[in-house]
C-alpha cells in the first residue's frame, strides 16, 4: 500500500475485512467468461457442482488482483476466468498434459519452486486431497502469499475415490480451519459447496454412469433415458438442500477463504 496515508490504509483495510464477512453474492457485476465454462470434465451429470464452484468464485471476483497462483492448476480452466481481473495467470503442477504446460512444474508435497510473497493471489481447486504433505503444501502457501493476500481452496467431501493412487485424505471443515490457521492464515472461513440432497444427486448420477456400456447404440438409448433423470435430480437438489440445517455435515464438497495477515 505505497503512498497511501495511515488512514487510507487503515480504510483500506477494515473494507478487505468487511469484504470477506459480509460478502453478497448478488452485488457482483457478473463477467462474460464464468469460472468453469471452460472447464472439460463439466457434463450433463455433474454440473451441479460446477455451478457451485461458479457462484462461490463470482462471489468473491473483487478480491482477485495482480499476481494470481494457480496451485494444482491441470488444464489451467480457470485461467481465462481469472484473467478477466488479475494483471498474471501462473500455473502449478508437478505433469504436464496435452492441453496446458504449467508455469511452474513443482510437487507440491515439497517446497514450491516460488520465492517469499510472490503470489496476490492463491487458488487450488480439488488438490488439497491429492496431497500427501497437505500441512506442508499450506505452510508453502503461506510462504509464497503476501501479506493481507487472500487464497481460495476448494476440496471434495462426500466424494469417491478418484485420481488413484494419489488421493489421500478428506478434510472436515475444523480440520480445514486447524491445519489453515497452524500455517498462519486468518480469517478463514469453510462453506458447504451443497447439502445432502445435493450429495445424493451427484452419487446416483456417477453411478448411473455404470449402465452406460454396451454397443454405441445402447449407450446411445441409455444415455437418452437418463439426462431428463440427472438434470432434474440437478435442478431440485439445491431447493431441497435449502431445508437442511445442517448441510455442512453432508457436503459434496468445501470452499475455503483465509488471508495471510499483514
Ligand atoms: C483433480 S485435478 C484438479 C485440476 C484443476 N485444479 C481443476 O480444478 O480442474 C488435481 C490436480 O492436482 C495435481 N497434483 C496432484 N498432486 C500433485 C503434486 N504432488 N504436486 C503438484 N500437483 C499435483 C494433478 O496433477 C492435477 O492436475
């Protein structure tokens, strides 16, 4: 915050602390590139939980700037999203795929090939299971943030096994808070990505995907029979999970948001 006054900063500083509280979903101006439009693993059974991911990066779109890390970035989806407000895109990732050549190749269950607060900005979305040292890789986090910068995590819940052999754990929301603040983050705060209804829909829909074999022609016909069930499943199940109270217990996923203090 170079040329500002003490209270210009202290302004400032008290609004990024509101921002995070208090933040409303429907206040932000809306950008014509959607956080996973161009994701390719979204389909007609599981966009449910894209859209999740959707509304909860919108919601947050005034707090993405300048230098924005992607850690476990894949394919880089995101990429075009998040460009439509930071002024750098870097990717992470230990391979490369055909689609996307990370910026950075690092394994992040070791130290990540980036200097001390390098990073405005840190997302890692769907990773943190994947992880072997996921105490270390927040540690590192933490390391390559600066300060007052805020990082953004999604992670998977009430989810199957996926990616083997590398999916090791599934964090309940007070681990998410425990491991976040021993690495030093503040102001965390870990919200359901859907309830149970939601869970139980994205079940039945993956294994629905089991009666889809055959030769093209049955597959084709299953298929046929089956969108009508997976999207009104996906159209009913965030109303229903409106009447869970307790739909953090029962979660198909989590966000999170923690800022590195300054
Ligand atoms: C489920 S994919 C998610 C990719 C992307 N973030 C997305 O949302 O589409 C998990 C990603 O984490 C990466 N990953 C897993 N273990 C890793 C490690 N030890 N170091 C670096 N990247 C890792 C994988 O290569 C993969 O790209």
């Amino acid at each position: 915050m170079k040329g500002c006054t003490a209270n210009e900063q202290l302004t400032k500083l008290l609004k990024e602390e509101v921002d995070v509280l208090f933040h409303k979903p429907r206040l932000v101006k809306k950008k014509k590139i959607r956080p996973t439009q161009f994701h390719r693993e979204r389909s007609l059974y599981d966009w449910l939980g894209f859209n999740y991911l959707d509304e909860f990066l919108e919601r947050y779109s005034d707090l993405y700037k300048g230098t924005l890390v992607d850690l476990g970035c894949g394919e880089a989806p995101y990429k075009p999203y998040f460009l439509q407000f930071v002024d750098k895109y870097v990717g992470v990732d230990w391979v490369e795929s055909a689609q996307y050549k990370p910026d950075v190749i690092s394994d992040l269950n070791r130290k990540i090939d980036l200097p001390d607060d390098f990073a405005d900005t840190l997302i890692s979305i769907s990773v943190l299971e994947h992880l072997c040292e996921p105490q270390r890789f927040l540690n590192e986090c933490f390391r390559i943030l600066k300060k007052g910068g805020y990082m953004f995590i999604q992670v998977p819940w009430q989810w199957t096994v996926h990616s083997p052999p590398h999916d090791y754990f599934r964090y309940t929301p007070f681990a998410l808070d425990y491991m976040l603040r021993k690495s030093g983050f503040i102001d965390i705060k870990v919200e359901p990505a859907g309830g149970i209804f939601s869970t139980i829909v994205l079940k039945l829909n993956y294994l629905s995907l089991r009666l889809i074999r055959g030769p093209l022609y049955v597959r084709l016909l299953v298929k046929y029979v089956l969108v009508p069930f997976w999207t009104m499943g996906q159209l009913f199940a965030p109303l229903l999970d409106k009447l869970d109270k307790r739909k953090i217990n029962e979660a198909p996923g989590y966000f999170v948001i923690a800022r590195k203090p300054f």
